[in-house]
C-alpha cells in the first residue's frame, strides 16, 4: 500500500528561460526569465543580464531558490522608486507557486513617467506576461537518508523504496550495505520509521 502523499513539498519550476517585452506609454519592459538552483547563479545571471542591457535605464530583479523554510529569495529596484519593481516581481513569482527561479524586468525609459501605481503595475504585468509563456513543471523538495543494514534486509528496503516513490542515489557493500537515498520532505520521517519497523531496529542511520 502506497503512503498518502502529501503535497507539502510541492513547488513549481519553469523548465526552459523565456524573454518577452512589451511596451507601456513609450517605455520598454523586457522580462527574463531563468531558472537558478542557488544564489550564486542568480547573481552571476544579473550581472550577465545587465552587461547584455548595460544602456538601459533600470534593469530591476527578483529571485527565489529553495522552498518552504529553507527558501532564500532577493529583490531589487534598481533606482525605480522603493518596492515598486523587486518586490512586484517577487509577488508575481509567488503567486503562481513558483521557485528555483530569476526574473529580471529590464526598462528603457520613453520619456513619460509612470507614477508608483502604474509602475507597480507595469513590472507586474511583465512579469506576469513571462510566466505565462513559460513551461511549468512539478517538482519536489527531497531530504537525503543515508542508513547501513545488513545483507537479509536488502530487499526490504528496496520494497520500501519503491513504495515511498524514492530515488536510489548510491548503495555499496561491505560488512553491511550502505544506502543513500533520496525521499520526498513530507515523508522523510515515515521513510525512516518504515525503515526502523521493517528491520527490527537493525538499521543505522548516518544521516
């Protein structure tokens, strides 16, 4: 019997990067969108993004890596007025789920200002406009268990591999075998329980 997935660990992730751009009263908004797996690539993608668009007046960002409490995200406005770019963008990002990605809204100023509301709305709208062109996929957060059980529970633990929808990642042989495995968050603890349960005790966990 499967165990009742959960989807706590739930985030979405686009698949491929995207560009758009649309204009509003004269000023261009070009959206990109790249996905980055940690701070470091965000960074080195905004600056990449801003050398590539080095006379445009503002190149203003917003990034999300990781989920739930282990989430890290920045925003920037890049000289537009206090939180209405970044954060914009940032809020677009989450509403539709997702994570694991960088958008950064570059702006060509066409000689009308917007106002806080329409820029507020103007970076929205790019933003929202790229995300909708962008291909979505499922993904999940997963914990690592490494664990040592002796050669009679094998294939057990295969069994209960395949029942949480696990993923093998390494195993070696020795005195006694040693498994890495990854399984999803939300059920990190049943997995190990499960573990413990179907070997008597007789499992070691290393992390």
């Amino acid at each position: 019997m499967r165990p009742n997935i959960n989807n706590n660990d739930l985030f979405l992730q686009i698949k491929e990067p995207y560009r758009g751009e649309h204009k509003i009263k004269g000023s261009r908004f070009i959206a990109t969108v790249r996905k980055v797996t940690t701070e470091e690539e965000a960074k080195a993608a905004i600056e990449e993004i801003k050398k590539e668009f080095h006379d445009a007046t503002h190149n203003c960002y917003a990034w999300k890596v990781g989920h739930g409490k282990k989430a890290r995200y920045r925003y920037a406005d890049d000289g537009e007025p206090n939180n209405t770019a970044g954060l914009p963008i940032l809020k677009t990002i989450d509403n539709r789920r997702l994570s694991n990605i960088l958008v950064v809204v570059t702006r060509y100023f066409g000689g009308v200002k917007l106002g806080t509301g329409g820029l507020i709305r103007s970076y929205s709208k790019a933003t929202m406009d790229a995300l909708k062109e962008c291909e979505i996929e499922r993904s999940y957060m997963h914990e690592t268990v490494i664990f040592k059980t002796s050669f009679d529970f094998v294939n057990l633990v295969h069994k209960i591999i395949a029942t949480f929808r696990a993923t093998l990642k390494d195993s070696s042989y020795g005195e006694q075998v040693l498994f890495t495995v990854d399984v999803r968050s939300s059920k990190y603890k049943e997995f190990k329980t499960k573990l413990k349960d179907g070997t008597n005790g007789q499992v070691e966990f290393v992390r």
